[in-house]
C-alpha cells in the first residue's frame, strides 16, 4: 500500500467529459438505468448474510425528493439463513439493468452523500463485474465518524482517510475516484487525498454500485433498535477521456 498525495492533480481536466449521471432530479429509473432488486455480488442476489450483511434489498427503500435520493433501512420480516433478522435496504445498481452502463480505466467517477449517523449504517460506493473488479470509492461506519475506507480489490491497495472536518455523520461530503491503469486515485471535497499506486490495469470495466448495508455486527456494531437508518444521496457522475468514447 502507498499513500502518494495526489493533491497535485486535478480531479476533472478538460479532456475529460461529463459522460454519464444520476442527478436524482426524476423518479428512479429502474429496469431502464438502474436496478435494485437483486446484485451478483449478493449471495442470495437479494441478500447476503455471508459479508456481514443484514441487507434485504427492497427497491422502495429508495426514493427521491427536491433532488436528493433517500435510502432508508428498516427492520424486515425476513430471516436470514443464518437466523438474523434482515432489514428492508436500498441499493441501486447498473448490473442487469437495459442500459448496462458500465465505468472504465480512467474513468472519474464523483458522488456527493449524506453520511448516515444510525448505529449498524455501512453506505458505500463501489464497483463489481464477474465476482470480482472491484473498487470502493468509499465505505463509512458511524463508530468511526470521520473515517473514510478506501480500497482498490482489484490490484491490492487501500487506506482509511481520516478528517474530523469533513467527514463525519449527518454531514455533507463529496467524494470522487479515478479508476487509474497504474493507480487509483481518490479525492475528498476536491482534494487529492490517496493514490494507490496499483491501479486497475488498462483493460478494466465494472458496474456501479451505490448502496446502504446494515452491519451484522462482526466488524461494526449492529443496530441497537428499530429505529431507521437514512442515507441521503445528491448526485453520482461519470467523467470521460475524450478518446476513450
């Protein structure tokens, strides 16, 4: 793992474009450009008790409203295979979907969020294709507010990126990725935070995935009650190099 500053560059250039987005400006497209049913990353393609999951995914967990999309967690009347009770999420992903968009190498990909404050909260955004491709742009737990993890699954590389002015629950944070050949590079609020120094190679392609987990409790406390756990979400945009359209 290598921990480069790359404050130096600039996230957005202008040879990149703006080729892709959700702006949650609409009702969700599902079927068309997202879906949030089912996910080959998910043993059980609706849930997964395997990654500590509590999830049970529930396409009304997401709604959107005055631009903003909403997942929200609740307690289900589903039980896991391991006994658990499953919680009511949301996720959205362009797997199975009819567009099937999918982010390439050098790619960036931004995504502004609300992070959640409810204890048993695991938001991320990551990619996945095949079982494997995979990067996270970031995954957050509340027990550790100003705690961002950032991974590359793809060629080794992570860090966890700590900043009690930016990150912390019930806050507002922006936070972007490119999917370098030869380094990953991650930007909080615009700022160059990690460069992986791994990269994902020259020929690499995945889906998006943008979600809210609940934690089982392995890692990461549990949910202590019932209450709902809410994840706001303003914007996800892909950017482009001109010459790979």
């Amino acid at each position: 793992m290598t921990t480069d500053s790359v404050k130096s560059t600039p996230a957005v250039t202008a040879d990149r474009s703006l080729i892709w987005s959700e702006e949650f400006s609409a009702p969700i497209a599902w079927g068309a450009k997202w879906v949030g049913d089912r996910s080959s990353a998910y043993r059980y393609r609706d849930h997964n008790p395997d990654d500590n999951k509590l999830d049970w995914l529930t396409p009304g967990c997401v709604t959107v409203s005055g631009g903003v999309a909403t997942f929200t967690a609740t307690p289900s009347g589903h039980t896991l295979e391991n006994g658990r009770q499953a919680w009511h999420t949301g996720l959205l992903t362009t797997e199975y979907s009819d567009e099937g968009f999918r982010v390439r190498t050098g790619d960036y990909v931004e995504t502004r969020v609300r992070l959640p404050s409810g204890t048993g909260a695991w938001p991320a955004l990551w990619t996945w294709k095949d079982g494997e491709n995979e990067v996270d742009s970031f995954e957050y737990h509340p027990d550790n507010p100003h705690l961002l993890e950032l991974s590359n699954h793809v060629n080794r590389g992570a860090t966890y990126y700590t900043d009690a002015d930016a990150i912390a629950p019930d806050r507002w944070v922006t936070i972007g990725t490119r999917y370098g050949a030869c380094s990953v590079e991650w930007y909080v609020n615009g700022a160059g935070v990690f460069s992986d120094g791994t990269g994902v190679g020259a020929d690499w392609s995945a889906y998006l995935i943008l979600n809210l987990s609940v934690c089982a409790g392995r890692y990461h406390p549990a949910p202590c009650g019932s209450a709902p756990i809410t994840l706001g979400v303003d914007h996800l945009r892909v950017h482009r190099e001109a010459a790979r359209w």
